[in-house]
C-alpha cells in the first residue's frame, strides 16, 4: 500500500516535472517563430508539443495578449493546434482567447474578438480548400481557386469540441456551439446553436 502511494507520487512529480520543462520548450519556441514571422502579439502560451504556424508571404498574423494554444491538453488530447494563413488571408486574435487543439486556416479574413473559447479538436475554415467545378478539381492549379469568405468570432464566443466553423459566418457575442457541430450560417448574439449543420437551441444571457 505504501510502496504503491509512493510510486504514484514519483509518476505525479515526473508527469508535473516533464509538462513543466515542455511547456517553457514550447513558449520559447512559439515566441521565436512569431519573433520570426514578425507577428505583433501580447503573452502567449503553449505546451504539449511544437505549435504548427505557417503564413505565407502576403499573410498577416496579429495575436491579442494572454493567448492560450493549447496543445495534446484535456478534452483536445492527442492533438495539436495548427495556424495555417494562405495568399493575403488575416487572421486576428484578440486578447485572454483560449485556443485548444485546434486547426485554423485562413485563405482571407478570420478575426477572433476577446474572451473567446474554442474548444479542443475544432477547426476554423473561411474557404473550401477545393474547387467546386469537378472539371476545375481535375486541375492542380484551378483545384485552388476556392470560394472565400471572412469569419468573424465576437467577443466572449464559446465554441464546444470537435465543432467546425464554415466561411463566410459570424459568431455573434456570448453565444455558445454545442459540441460536434457544423456551423455553416451565421448566429446572433446571446444563443446557443448546435448539430449539424447547427441551428437555434436557445437564447442565453437572458437578464
Ligand atoms: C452546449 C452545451 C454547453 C449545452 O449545455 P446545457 O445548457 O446544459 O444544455 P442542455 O443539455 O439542457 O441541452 C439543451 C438542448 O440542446 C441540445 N444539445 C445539447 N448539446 C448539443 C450538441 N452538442 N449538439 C446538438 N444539440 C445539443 C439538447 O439535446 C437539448 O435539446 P432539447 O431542448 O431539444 O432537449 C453542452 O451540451 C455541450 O456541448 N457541452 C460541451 C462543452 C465543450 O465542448 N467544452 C469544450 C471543452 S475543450
């Protein structure tokens, strides 16, 4: 009983001891790939493993203050948050947002206001990745040219796990996705939608 009760302790410590040690890793890491890509950003945070960003040449990051990637973490465990900005896309963050394990790719417009929550596993699209003339498709180039439209996520937002943001759709203020839904039209303020493709459940916030 003892021998057990002190084993778990040491596993604890060594479990506490690595996750400390990675996640200095990755900030410093995180900090020099903005540094790099010369992103204007506040205090960020990360851990869990490497965080993927890649912007192209014309692309623009902005990163509010107190932003949270988390990676591998709770309910996003095993995966890792990923920020892909393609062509003259802008992707905005504001500031105290929490981002766990989640996939961001912006082709042109995504801004993401304050307090915001996404939930681990969700992915955050403004195009369509492919082209939808299945002639078009056939063709690398032409395969390319996708339709897009900006996303917007205001302030206070809370989107739940394993949901998906389509383009072109805003997320009004204070209002909550429920888990595993397919948000593809936009949502007002102080509701909650959910499923796919999402639709109303209820007003929120009501004073
Ligand atoms: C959205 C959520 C917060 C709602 O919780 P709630 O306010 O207690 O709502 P209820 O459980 O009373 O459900 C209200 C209605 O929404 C529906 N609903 C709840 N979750 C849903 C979901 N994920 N998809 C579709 N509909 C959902 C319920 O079936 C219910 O429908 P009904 O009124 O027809 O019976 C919760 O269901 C949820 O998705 N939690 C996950 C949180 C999460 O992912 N956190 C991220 C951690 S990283």
């Amino acid at each position: 009983m003892y021998i057990r009760k002190f084993l778990k302790k040491i596993t604890v410590g060594f479990y506490f001891i690595q996750r400390v040690i990675i996640q200095h890793f990755c900030k410093a890491w995180l900090n020099t790939i903005l540094f790099l890509y010369n992103v204007p950003h506040g205090n960020v945070k990360t851990g869990g493993g490497i965080f993927r960003i890649r912007i192209s040449r014309k692309g623009v990051l902005k990163i509010g203050d107190n932003v949270n990637f988390a990676n591998k973490w709770e309910v996003g465990y095993p995966l890792k948050s990923y920020i892909r900005i393609k062509g003259s896309g802008v992707l905005t963050i504001g500031n105290n947002v929490g981002i766990n394990s989640s996939l961001i790719f912006c082709d042109n417009s995504i801004t993401i206001g304050n307090h915001v929550h996404i939930g681990g596993g969700c992915k955050v699209f403004d195009n369509d990745f492919h082209n939808m003339n299945y002639m078009d498709r056939r063709d690398p180039v032409l395969n390319g040219l996708t339709k897009t439209s900006p996303v917007v996520i205001e302030d206070d937002v809370f989107i739940g796990t394993s949901s998906i943001i389509c383009k072109g759709v805003t997320i009004g203020a204070r209002s909550i996705v429920a888990a595993g839904s397919v948000v593809t039209k936009s949502i007002p303020h102080d509701e909650m939608w959910g499923g796919n493709p999402a639709k109303f459940i209820k007003k929120i916030n009501i004073q």
